[in-house]
C-alpha cells in the first residue's frame, strides 16, 4: 500500500503539472479583471486536473466502498460542468440546473440521501417523504458555499484540509481513513502549484474545482450518516464555516438589496486578507476558526447531548451573522 500511495503522490504531481502546461498552451487562463487579484492570465483548471486524480485513484487504490467511488466518479462530471462555467460564464441557473442532474442521480439511482437529521433524545427527526427535496437543498447549499470560499490562493484547500482531518478525528474506519487520504493527497499538491512554489506553473481550482470538491464532501457527508459513523450534527460541525458563512453573506446581501449570485469582495476571506494582508494568516484563521467551532460542538455534544451541540450550532450562527453584519456596515467592501 506505501509504494500504491508513492505512486499516486507521483501520479497526481505529474497530472497537474501536464494539465498546466496544457492550459497554458491553449488558453485556458482565467484573465485578470478589476474584482480579480492576480496579476497574470492563469490557468483554471486545476480542479479538473483534481478530477481526473480522483478517478485514477479509483482503480490504482481500489477503495473497497463502491459507493465511496461512485461519489469520485459523479464528481468529475460536476467538474465538468464547473469548468464550462469557467470558460462560458452561465447563468446562475443554468449553473444550478446543471449542478442538479448529478446530484439527482446519486439521490434517485444510488439511494444516497439524508433519511433524518440526527436523534436528540426527546427530539428525533425524521425527514420521511421529505428527504429528497431536503438533500436536494442541502447538497445545493454546501456545494455552492465551498464555491464562495474559492475567492483568494489557497482559500478554499486550507478550509477543506480542515474538514479532512476533522473527519479523520471522528471515524476510526481504515477504509474511511484511506479515502480521506485520497482527497487530501492531489489538494496538498495543488497547493504547491496554487502558490507556484518551486517555479511550478500556477494555477487556480476554478469552478471545476470547487464545485467537485463541494459535491464530494456533500454525498461523504451523507455516506457517514447513513452508515452511522458519526453523528449528523457533528457533520455539520466539520464544515461549520462554510454554513455560517454562506448563509450570513447571501441574508446581509438581500438585507442590502444586492444580487445573492453577484461575485464580490465581502466573503469571510477578503475580509481576512484586508485585515492581515497576508494569504497565510487568512487562511490559517479560517481554517483555524472550522477547527476551534468543531471543538466547541464536539465538546457540548460529548459533555452534553447532541441537543445542546444543535441549541448551540443555531445559537453561534446568530453571533456570526450579526458580527458579519455589523463589519458589512463599518466598511466598504461594496
């Protein structure tokens, strides 16, 4: 197994790298406007280079949950959607409609959807004939909110390695160990290239990264709970700040009458970076703010109940919305 992983560790090296010199070659560069940082056309397509990481993994890791590699299989053609987003600019709901069928399919034919939402002593919720439309939702919220956290290099890898190795804490299955280390391997990679380290040719996640990497964890989220290896609300704790801040941004947009599906300035990270005006500290602190709100949820539902983990999951959302709301007001990020 440690030559397989030294294989796919050079595998996914190689991958990203040729899918650079590719992009490059033909043009496939997202170019610098007024409301983008980078200086320089740069490819973005390292999510579909990703991708295609994921599909290899399949045969050469041999995963023994063919379910677990259906999601990687599905989510490269989520990517692809995502990179004709890249190079066409869709419309927001043609984006979503598009988003849509993949997900329909692992719901409707590979019965991949959320059956009820935990058990919390004297309140256990099931969602009954309303599963489909909830997943529905709930697979559209998570997959678009790690798209906002793909906004500056190495915003939404650091937000994701978070949540990887909080799900690692949480199960102590080696095949669920095996497959988060899978995803983890080619995103530490792409990092190198992100940030062009070592004079590697750079390179953006793109759409087609962000919305793979969002449909992934969606249905690994879903796996989890319907196998009973954790707890739902414990879930929702490991990707804490992509809920709080998608849901926080897009209530203080219509609160401000300005368009929910218009690319800004005001996500958790743009603030960050104009506070710290540095990518490693911003992405530190996000990815640190997941982990330290994992532990406060972990905690109250170990010491406590689950009960008291979702009072205070609702009930720490409702200060992060006002705190978002009160700097949305003092500053100009319009």
């Amino acid at each position: 197994m440690n030559e397989l992983f030294i294989f796919y560790i050079i595998i996914s090296f190689l991958t990203l790298f040729s899918v650079a010199k590719l992009s490059y070659k033909y043009n496939f560069l997202d170019n610098p406007t007024k409301r983008k940082t980078h200086l320089k056309p740069t490819p973005h397509t390292g999510g579909i280079a990703i991708a295609m990481i994921y599909i290899f993994s399949i045969y050469l890791l041999d995963n023994t949950s063919n379910l677990l590699n259906i999601i990687l299989s599905i989510g490269f053609l989520i990517s692809i959607i995502g990179f004709i987003d890249d190079i066409s600019e869709m419309s927001p709901g043609s984006k979503l409609a598009l988003q849509c069928i993949p997900i329909f399919y692992l719901m409707v034919f590979e019965t991949l959807v959320l059956n009820d939402i935990g058990n919390y002593g004297i309140l256990s919720i099931e969602l009954g004939a309303f599963k489909i439309p909830f997943t529905l939702v709930c697979v559209l919220f998570l997959v678009n909110s790690f798209n906002y956290f793909d906004g500056l290099d190495g915003s939404l890898s650091a937000s994701v390695i978070s949540i990887i190795g909080i799900l690692y804490f949480l199960t102590s299955d080696l095949n669920i160990h095996l497959y988060l280390a899978t995803l983890l391997i080619p995103i530490i990679i792409f990092i190198f290239f992100n940030f062009s380290y070592l004079k590697l040719p750079k390179m953006f996640l793109g759409d087609s990264g962000s919305l793979c990497l969002g449909f992934i964890f969606s249905f690994l989220l879903i796996y989890l709970a319907n196998k009973n290896i954790a707890h739902p609300i414990l879930l929702a704790w490991s990707v804490v700040i992509f809920v709080y801040e998608f849901l926080s941004i897009n209530l203080i947009r219509l609160k401000n009458k300005k368009d929910p599906f218009k690319a800004g300035k005001d996500h958790l990270h743009h603030v960050l970076f104009q506070k710290t005006k540095s990518l490693f500290l911003t992405n530190s602190y996000i990815a640190l703010i997941n982990i330290i709100l994992f532990i406060i949820g972990y905690l109250s539902f170990t010491l406590i109940n689950p009960l008291t983990s979702l009072i205070i999951f609702v009930l720490i959302f409702f200060i992060f919305l006002i705190l978002r709301n009160q700097y949305s007001k003092n500053s100009k990020i319009w």
